[in-house]
C-alpha cells in the first residue's frame, strides 16, 4: 500500500514504502547573507555612482551622495560582533540615517530604516519575512518623498513593490523575489521611458543586492574581513564614519587630569566635552562604540548618571543651560561664504555644497553641543531639504526650519534672525525673503 503526503522537498523511505513530505520554502536568510547583500550594494554604486550623477531628477550629483551614503552604512560591518540578522539591519540603518547625505542619500536611508524595522528581533529571516521587510522599505522611501506630483522613484517604487508583493505572496525565494522586483521596475522604466537618477538609484540598489546574495560582484567593493579596497578619486567610506551615539556621564570623586581623558576620548570619539563638576567629571561625547566608552569610563571612577542616546532615532534634546537662549545654524561651501554667513548672523557653520551635502550626522551632531537651548536650521539649497527635514524629525520642538533656495535668501533669512527671541518666532519672521 502507497501512502504520500503532499509536503514537498522531503523523501522518506518507511518500511519500503516511499513517503514525500512537501515541506514548502524552507529558505533562511542569515546575517551573514544580509551583509553579502549590503556589500553588493555598496559595490553597485560604486560601478554606478558615476553614471546615476549624469541623471536628472534627484538634485546635484545625487550618485556621489547615494555612495557617501552607502559608505556610511557598510562601516559599521566591518567589525560588528552581532551575527543576528535583525542586529545588523539596525546598526545599518542607524548608521545609514545619520550619514544620510542629500535628499537621495535621505530616501536609501530610510528604505534601510523600514527593512530593519522588518527585521526586527529577528536572528535569521525566512525569504517570505525578508520580501516583507524589503517591503517596509519601499514603503519608508516613499513616506519622505512629496508626492505631488508624483515622481519617477515613486513610480518606480510601487512597480517594485507590487512585484515584491506578488513574489513574497507565492513563496519565492528571495534570489526569485529580488529578481521579480528588478524586473517589474525594469519594465516600469520602459513603459514610462525613464531616465532618471531616482530610478536607477533603486534599480541600483536592487541589482546590487540580488549580486552580493549570490556572490557575483565585482568591484572595487568593501572586503568586511580584509578592509577596504578604495580606488582613486572615489570617496572613501572610511571618511563618512558616523558615531550616532550620544552618552552622557558623569565620574565620581575623580582626579583624572582632564586632558589626559580628551586624549584617550579621541580616539573613539566625534566630540567630547570634559568639565569638572561638583563630586566629579561631567562628560558628553558622541561615538560610535558604546561598549568601548563605557569600559574606558570604568577606569576613571564611579559612574553615574549614564545617559545614551541614539541619535539616528527621534528623541529630545537634553535640557541644558546652553551658553546662548538661541543659534542659528547655516552651510558654508568655503571660507568666503562662512565670513558672509557669520556677518549676517549665523551662529554655527558646517561645512558642505551642493556637490558635497552635508550629512545629518553634522546637522544633529551641532545641535547636540550645548551651544544653545534652541536652534533655527537654515537649509540653502533644495539639495539640502529632505537632510533639515529629518533633523527637525529627530529633534522635534527645540529646532525649527528656514528652507531657503539659495545663497543669497539664506543670507536675508539670516540678517532677521534675534538671539532674543525664540527659534519658532524667529523661523516665522525669518522665512519672509
């Protein structure tokens, strides 16, 4: 007598009688795929950044931000002790919001964002729970694009997720599901006749992905375990090293020479502030190894007050006496406009151009100084938009926004700004050009 049951992928010999147990898709996708796959990325724009930067459509040299971007993203893996799949996607996309640089840089990261939020919890995905955080990406790209009118990465997007969508309800493998992606955004590119740097920087994306899963990129790309291979003129990643972490502390009855402390804290530190306090030493610093800061700080005295933010994430200033009621805060391309900008009434500069954005990590990392209770952020450039945009979202009532189009409303914004009166009644006033 033959008895089979349909559960597919399975054969079982039970006394001489064969037994098929079709076990459906039984794919695990590992942490160590997830990193092939962000490798490959990063090796795609690499090949791509070039051409992507020849585009219309998403702003001044969208390819050189999308690859700052990535270089930013893939730091972090390089030493990662976390094998889970949920933890890498996070310390990805952490570090890919908060090196975000333009608004092309922007939209990648929050599709990092959405997948880690996919991924969550997760130590190795199914390919159905992978194509679904695939998804939520799609959908957190999309959020932080206007959509009137519609633009063509929109478009884009939603062929892709619709084709993602069929291919996840089917229970394709996820090499099947990336490729049903490329190919319906493929086909939406056609049909509409596209050539424009917000499509090919998801088609980008995806190709990339598809090839660090199955291995076949070929690039100057990221070697995680051997370091990185940069060729010449191309940016390197390790210059977009983002230290999303803020941590407050305070050190207990310790005679530690203070410059002493600065000196270890560089070297795994963006900025650290050391003051002697009553009982001890209040220090804040931003970096990106929590661990490391906090085995260091052991050495110095009794910890208190261990506060850590992550920065990438939206969370409130922390309530301090800063040294003035209110800044203003702007971007200078050189020192000529610094000076301008300085004479008009900016309080803080960073450095950046239409060519060379700012990164949020820059914009927040100014905020979180204690140089002021409040801030008026005076965005520039539209290039600079959707960057402002996240930092006001991430530093919620303490930060308002000036979108100016060029240099010469910024400077006009600027010469109305008054450290006596708050950031909204300045931001109000100020954006009258």
């Amino acid at each position: 007598m033959e008895i089979q049951f349909l559960i597919p992928n399975c054969t079982f010999l039970i006394n001489e009688v064969e037994v098929f147990i079709l076990t459906g898709n039984r794919e695990v996708i590992t942490g160590g795929d997830f990193k092939r796959m962000v490798a490959g990325a990063y090796s795609e724009f690499l090949l791509e950044y070039e051409n992507i930067n020849g585009l219309k459509g998403a702003g001044t040299l969208p390819g050189t931000h999308i690859l700052r971007t990535m270089g930013a993203a893939v730091m972090p893996l390089a030493d990662a002790k976390d094998d889970s799949i949920g933890g890498l996607a996070r310390r990805v996309s952490t570090a890919a919001v908060f090196g975000a640089r333009g608004n092309a840089g922007v939209v990648l990261a929050q599709m990092f964002r959405g997948i880690s939020a996919g991924l969550a919890g997760k130590y190795d995905a199914t390919g159905s729970e992978f194509g679904k955080a695939f998804q939520y990406g799609i959908l957190y790209a999309q959020r932080v694009i206007p959509e009137e009118p519609e633009r063509p990465f929109i478009t884009v997007a939603k062929a892709v997720a619709k084709g993602a969508y069929h291919a996840v309800r089917d229970g394709m493998p996820i090499v099947e599901i990336l490729l049903k992606a490329i190919q319906t955004g493929e086909e939406s590119v056609k049909q509409l006749n596209l050539s424009e740097a917000g499509a090919s920087i998801m088609l980008s994306f995806l190709r990339g992905c598809l090839k660090g899963l199955d291995g076949n990129f070929v690039s100057p790309a990221v070697s995680l375990s051997l370091g990185l291979g940069i060729h010449k003129n191309m940016p390197d990643p390790r210059n977009d090293l983002v230290r999303p972490y803020c941590i407050r502390l305070r050190v207990k009855n310790s005679k530690a020479s203070l410059p002493e402390l600065e000196r270890q804290m560089r070297d795994f530190s963006s900025f650290s502030i050391v003051e002697r306090s009553s009982g001890g030493l209040d220090i804040h610093l931003h970096t990106d190894h929590v661990g490391k800061t906090l085995e260091q700080a052991i050495g110095w005295g009794p910890l208190k007050e261990v506060k850590i933010v992550n920065m990438s994430e939206a969370h409130a200033l922390p309530q301090s006496d800063g040294l003035m009621k209110v800044a203003a805060l702007a971007v200078a391309k050189d020192s000529v406009e610094a000076q301008k900008l300085q004479d008009a009434g900016a309080t803080i500069l960073v450095s950046g151009s239409e060519e060379s954005s700012p990164s949020l990590s820059e914009i927040i990392g100014a905020a979180h100084s204690d140089l002021a209770s409040n801030y008026v952020l005076v965005a520039s450039s539209p290039d600079y938009r959707l960057v402002f945009k996240q930092a006001k979202r991430l530093l919620g009532g303490r930060v308002e926004l000036v979108l100016a189009d060029n240099f010469e409303n910024t400077i006009t914004a600027l010469k109305k700004f008054s450290p006596s009166l708050s950031a909204l009644e300045n931001a109000k006033i100020m954006t009258q050009f």
